[in-house]
C-alpha cells in the first residue's frame, strides 16, 4: 500500500504538468477567447500579465484609472508597443490595442490575413475579422496611423454599432 501512495504522490507532479502543457489536437474543442500571438485573451489584468511576461513581453506602464497596461514585444514579427485594456470592476481583460510602426499597411493587412484567415469585412473605419471568440479590426481612419484592435466576444458586444459590427 505504501508503494501505490508513494507512487501516486511522484506522479502526481508529473500528472499536472502534462495538463498544463498540452497541446490542442485537432478532435478538441478550439479556444474560447480569442488568441493575441498564441495567448488567450482572458482572465484579470494580473494574470493576464504575468502570462504576456512569461512569454517575452515587458511591461512598460499601468494606469488603473485608464484601465490599460502598456507593453512592448513582438506582434506579427514586428517589434511594437500595444495597451491591453480591462473592466473597472473585475478586471477582466477585454481589448489590445496597437498601431503598427514602420510597415506598409498591405504588408499588415497579409500578416493579420495568415492569422485570423483571408476572410474580412470592410467596413467604414477600416478592415474587421469576426470570430467566434471574439473580434479584430484594423481601423484606417483618414488622417490617423492605423489601429488594431483584438477584442474577446465580450468585448466586441460593448462596442457594437448600429449595423451589428465593431465600432471604435
């Protein structure tokens, strides 16, 4: 009895690492957030940025009267800085924003098409993937850099407009 416990107990590590460190196979059940560069877009702020760190990004600023932590790392193989946005109350992470730096805006455009599929609307502001874990749009307001914009399902029914798509 003894040896069944103590192997139990060496496993269990093993066990919950495995769990931990799967990967999704094709017969499961896709995310249920969107992704931002392999990372669900979910949970509170804190978490949420501990998992972005993990992942080489680095925390720049907070501001929790604007509700938003500035980051810098890597997006769609560009070095950039974007905001990740949460609720006042329970600081659910909802929104990423960023302006991409320094690339032609069709290069961008190629970029976010591998990632979020070639299927997009063209809207007024710009250029909107809609998903069903959430919503991107690349606004391209005259006169102003592009933005993009990643935000969960959550997210997008705050800001949706009068013809049912993501506003800004």
């Amino acid at each position: 009895m003894k040896r069944i416990l103590s192997l139990i107990v060496a496993l269990l590590p093993l066990f919950a690492w495995a769990q931990n460190d799967r990967q999704i196979t094709e017969d499961e059940d896709p995310p249920q957030h969107i992704l931002f560069e392999g990372i669900e877009v979910k949970g509170d702020i804190y978490e949420f940025s501990k998992v972005l760190q993990h992942n080489g990004y680095k925390l720049l600023s907070r501001d929790n009267n604007q509700r938003e932590f500035v980051f810098k790392g890597t997006v769609c193989g560009l070095s950039q800085k974007f905001k990740v946005s949460f609720t006042k109350k329970t600081k659910t992470v909802y929104r990423i924003m960023l302006q991409p730096q320094n690339v032609p805006l069709e290069e961008y455009v190629s970029k976010l098409c591998e990632r979020y599929g070639p299927t997009y609307d063209t809207i007024s502001r710009g250029l909107q993937w809609t998903l069903p874990t959430g919503a991107v749009m690349l606004a391209t307001p005259d006169g102003y850099d592009p933005t993009l914009v990643i935000m969960d399902a959550q997210g997008v029914e705050r800001f949706k407009d009068e013809d049912n798509r993501m506003g800004y």
